[in-house]
C-alpha cells in the first residue's frame, strides 16, 4: 500500500516596498514580517507562517484560525500586480510570435 503523499497548499504572499525594506503578508493567514531585502522578507514571512501554523496546531485552533484572510486591499493590489506581470508577459511572447504581412497599395 502506497503512502499518499501530502497535499500541497498554496499560500499566496503580497510584498511592499518601503522607505526601510519590504513588509510581507500571507493572505490567507493574515500573518506579516519585513525585511531589508525583498529575500530577506520572503524568508521571514515563511517562518512566520510556520510560528504561526505552530502555535494553531498546539493550541487546537485550526477552526477558528484558518483561514484568517487580510483584508481585501491588500487581496487587490496582490492580483494588480499579478495582472501586470501577466500582461507584460504576454505581451512579450506575442511580439516575437507574430509575423505581419504587409502591402501597400
């Protein structure tokens, strides 16, 4: 018998640009670090997630603690950038796919 293998869950994380380095959020756990460097940052949200995931599971509050969802700006400016990054993908995909055939008459 096969052991199955455990189920990986998405976390999608929002990071800020400040004056003083990066904050960054969990969305679906409303939990937040900083860091100078946007590496830095990406680190420290993942151990806090993990603190955070801790202290739920000792303490029996899996219900009540998640999810526990930032609030909506923060879901919005997250999928803006992500609109972005995709439209600037694209776009540069498509300009070297296309051939245009040209006359003028």
């Amino acid at each position: 018998m096969r052991k199955k293998k455990p189920k990986k869950i998405v976390l999608h994380n929002l990071f800020i640009k400040g004056k003083a380095g990066y904050t960054g959020i969990c969305l679906e756990l409303n939990v937040a670090s900083e860091g100078d460097t946007l590496e830095e940052a990406k680190k420290n949200v993942k151990e806090a997630v993990a603190l955070y995931l801790e202290s739920v599971h000792e303490h029996g509050d899996a219900e009540e603690a998640i999810p526990r969802f930032a609030p909506v700006e923060y879901w919005l400016k997250y999928f803006s950038s992500q609109e972005r990054e995709l439209r600037d993908e694209l776009k540069a995909g498509f300009e070297s796919m296309l051939d245009f055939q040209e006359a003028v008459a």
